[in-house]
C-alpha cells in the first residue's frame, strides 16, 4: 500500500469515526453508537501504528493521552 492510499483510507476512517460521533451527539439515546465508536477509535489507532502514519493526520479520533502516546510510538520508529 503506497502512502496516498493509506492517507486515503485513514481519511475514510476519520470521516466515519466524526459521522458516528455527530451521531451519537445528536441523539444519545441511540443504541450501540457508543461502542461503535469505541470499536472505531481502536481500529484507527492500530492503522496509525501499523503503517507508521503521523498520528496528526487523524487527531480529532484520539483523546490527549493517545495522541502523544502514538506521538511518541511514531518518534520511535522513524
């Protein structure tokens, strides 16, 4: 997978990790949103670690703490 193709479904993931999340904004009640966002923030995380993407790109799927650790773990194998 070359790097505009990783940033491309990186790009896919975040723009459905932030429907689910207006989603579950807009109605909070609505069942299993929750955990489907959970289940997503997981997977973009570990596409961010496995093809050692800036974890920048996709920041508004982490809280702070995973943001800088992901910062680090790219840091590091650079």
């Amino acid at each position: 997978m070359n790097d505009s193709t990783k940033i491309l479904k990186l790009e896919i993931m975040k723009r459905s990790f932030l429907r689910m999340q207006t989603e579950l904004a807009i109605n909070p009640k609505s069942g299993g949103v929750g955990k489907q966002l959970t289940a997503q923030r997981e997977r973009v995380k570990r596409f961010v670690k496995r093809h050692r993407i800036n974890p920048d790109l996709a920041s508004p799927c982490f809280t702070r703490a995973e943001k800088a650790q992901l910062r680090i773990s790219y840091r590091t194998k650079k």
